[in-house]
C-alpha cells in the first residue's frame, strides 16, 4: 500500500495548515525527506455548496453593478477553489513549472513523487528555506534583492506570456529563500493554463497601455471585450484603470517599487456611473488583481529593475 511508506515516518502533528488542508512531514524508503500535503475530508463539498449559496444573490448584485461581471467572476472563483481540491492537478503544474525553470539560476521548483499521490494527498520533495520577512532580516545586499525580485516577477509575469502559464497565488508564504540563494517556489494549487489567443491579447493590452494612444488602447480593450463602441464609455476611466494595475511598471528605467505606489482600485472605483460602463471578464479581473499583491511583494524587498523592459519584451514574444 503507497500509504504505509508515508504513515510509517510522518510526524503527527501538521507542520503547516491552510484553508483545505494540512501538511506534515515524512521519509521516503529511500531516505528522501518530504512533505506530505493531505486535504480535509468533504472540502470540495463544502465549497461547492457555499457557491451554490452565493450564486442566489448575483441577480440583485448585477442588477447594482453590471459591469462588475458577478456571475462570471463567482463562476471562475468557484472553479479555481474545486481545481485546488485536486492534488493531483497540482502535481502536473508543479511538474510542468518544473520544467519551465529547470537550469534557471535563482528560481527552483521542488519535485513531486506521484507513486505517493493521490487526488487528496501531494508528496513533494521537503525544502528548508527562510521565509520574506526573515530573509530581510539577514540584511540582503541590494544585488541580491534585486535578483530575487526580478525572478519573482519572471515567475509571475513572464511565465504567462512565455508558456501561457499563470501562478496567481503571489503570497509571501509560497516561496523560501534557500541557502545557496535559490528561491524555492512552492504551491501550484492557484494555477492556470491560457489558449495562445488569450495570451496574445493580454500582450496586446500590455503593450497598448505602454503606447497610451486612445485609439490604440480602445482596440485593445475591444479586442478583449471590455468595452465595444467607443462612445458608449469614458476613456479616462478604462485608461486609468488599466494603468493602475502597472504602477511603478510603466516607468522606462530602473526603479524601486513603493509601497502604495500601485493605484489602489478603490481610487478607480470612485467613478463609479464611467466603470459601469466598462465589462471585466472574470479572467481578467483574476488575473490584474494578483498585480497588486505582486507589487507588494517587490515593494517589501526592495528590489529593483526595468519592470518595463522586462514585461514589455515577453508581451511582444507573446504577440509575434
């Protein structure tokens, strides 16, 4: 049975806890130290009824906001929390990330033992690493935190337009700074794959906001659905809202990101009669959002770069 090997060395108690489950830690018969991640019992039931609940008001939400895209956004919500029930999905990404970063010079993707797996249990191989805060704390030098945040943005950004892969769980607590100055990403539970046209619109988007003409921007906001005639909204307002989702980004030079220097949404949202207006598609609300929280990241480690050069160079990859 693949479940005696693990029982056999796995600590009682949970060294880790989440949302949907806990993780412990084990040997392998080889002597391989891992980490066994095993899922509540009944979560995805669970999930699954609580969006059934929260699906009962999102006439009367999108009777108040029908620009917001509710249904669609409760409906991707709901897919991407049952998608993290399944350990075994999370396995194939992380494999596939993997192998995207195999040989890469800062990031490092641990490996998954499948013969140890199932749906509710993943077995990976075990890292010990510092986490944000306690590797600041060792005082980095600023080269180091500088490499650190640009391969932070790779993997977050550059992923997506590179191999149409999106990790959009950027929290401080899926990532360990290593000892021989690897950054050990952990967590693919928060994973999607896009088709080659998606992508490629996402690309266009970015590179129309970094041309800022009007006719430009529309066509690209068109493009993705967002908006349709060009009269039938405010400009300024779709204009500011994408932007605010780049910040410090859509500076040509080698910058620091601050903190609260990403427009807070909230501000956007100040107009609210112009953004009813515009239609966000789920997808792209899941997607922009995690910028901010990538922002952050950066912004506490003080990392610099040409973010601009670095995103504008993987969109045109992803357009030609």
């Amino acid at each position: 049975d693949r479940a005696e090997p693990l029982l056999a060395k796995m600590t009682r108690e949970p060294v880790a806890a989440a949302s949907i489950g806990q993780v412990h830690r084990s040997t392998l018969p080889s002597g391989e130290q891992v980490a066994v991640k095993v899922q509540y019992p009944g979560i995805d039931k669970a999930i699954a009824a609580d969006f059934r609940a929260a699906g009962a008001g999102t006439h009367f939400i999108q009777l108040l906001a029908p620009g917001a895209g509710v249904p669609g956004v409760l409906r991707e919500a709901r897919a991407a929390l049952l998608e993290e029930c399944d350990y075994q999905r999370e396995a194939r990404y992380q494999d596939r990330f993997a192998q995207v970063y195999a040989g890469h010079p800062t990031l490092w993707v641990p490996p998954t033992y499948g013969e140890y797996g199932s749906r509710r249990v993943l077995t990976t191989r075990w890292v010990d690493g510092l986490r944000l805060e306690a590797f600041i704390a060792t005082q980095p030098s600023q080269d180091q935190r500088d490499r650190v945040g640009r391969a932070l943005f790779e993997f977050y950004v550059g992923t997506l337009f590179r191999h149409r892969l999106y990790n959009w769980d950027p929290h401080p607590g899926n990532y360990l700074f290593l000892s021989d100055g690897k950054l050990a990403m952990l967590d693919y539970g928060s994973t999607r794959d896009f088709d080659a046209a998606f992508v490629k619109k996402l690309a266009a988007l970015t590179l129309a906001v970094h041309a800022d003409r009007p006719s430009v921007l529309h066509a690209a906001l068109a493009d993705l659905a967002m908006v349709s005639d060009f009269g039938d909204y405010d400009y300024e307002t779709a204009r500011s809202l994408v932007r605010s989702f780049f910040g410090p980004m859509l500076k040509d030079d080698v910058v620091a990101v601050q903190r609260g220097e990403a427009r807070p949404l909230k501000d956007v949202m100040a107009s609210k009669r112009q953004l009813l207006k515009l239609h966000l598609p789920a997808q792209i609300v899941f997607i922009l959002r995690i910028r901010y929280g990538l922002m952050a990241v950066l912004a506490q480690l003080g990392a610099r770069a040409n973010w601009y050069q670095m995103e504008r160079s993987w969109a045109e990859h992803a357009v030609s």
